[in-house]
C-alpha cells in the first residue's frame, strides 16, 4: 500500500505478503535526487523486527532486485531515445 506519493521525489509503501516469508510488515522508502540529468535512486527497508531483516537479507532477493534494476537500466534508453 502507498503511504506517500510526492511525484519525482520519493515514494513510501508498506509490504506485507498474504503467505508471510518473514514476520509482520515492511515500510520501503524510495527516494529520487536528480544531478546534472542523472538521477540516483536510494531505497530503504524498514522492517518490524530484527528477525524480518534477518531472513529478508537471507533470502537472496538483492540478486533479484539487481537483476530488475539493470534491466530497467538496459530499457530506460529505447523509451528516451538515448544511446545505452
């Protein structure tokens, strides 16, 4: 669920999964600084319990998190019309 929307600048949602893989829910924090035409993206994962992070950070999901994020990289430039 979205808890904030502030367009261009940053994003808020909480997560929680109907079949739980860790216990209790998670508020993610996105937020988007533009520099001279290059934006830096920086996320952040607030979870309830030491225990939630824990098996978050075991459950290998920052393979699959980098693999989205670079083929949005790879994407990105066909929707603007610039080179890679």
């Amino acid at each position: 669920m979205f808890r904030e929307i502030t367009p261009l600048e940053r994003l808020v949602a909480s997560e929680k999964f109907d079949d739980a893989w860790y216990p209790g829910e998670a508020l993610g924090t996105t937020v988007f600084v533009e520099t001279r035409g290059i934006t830096r993206t920086t996320i952040t994962v607030l979870y309830e319990s030491r225990e939630a992070r824990d098996t978050a950070r075991r459950s290998g999901m920052e393979y699959g998190m980098a693999a989205g994020y670079d083929r949005l990289e790879a994407l990105l430039p066909t929707l603007t019309g610039e080179p890679a």
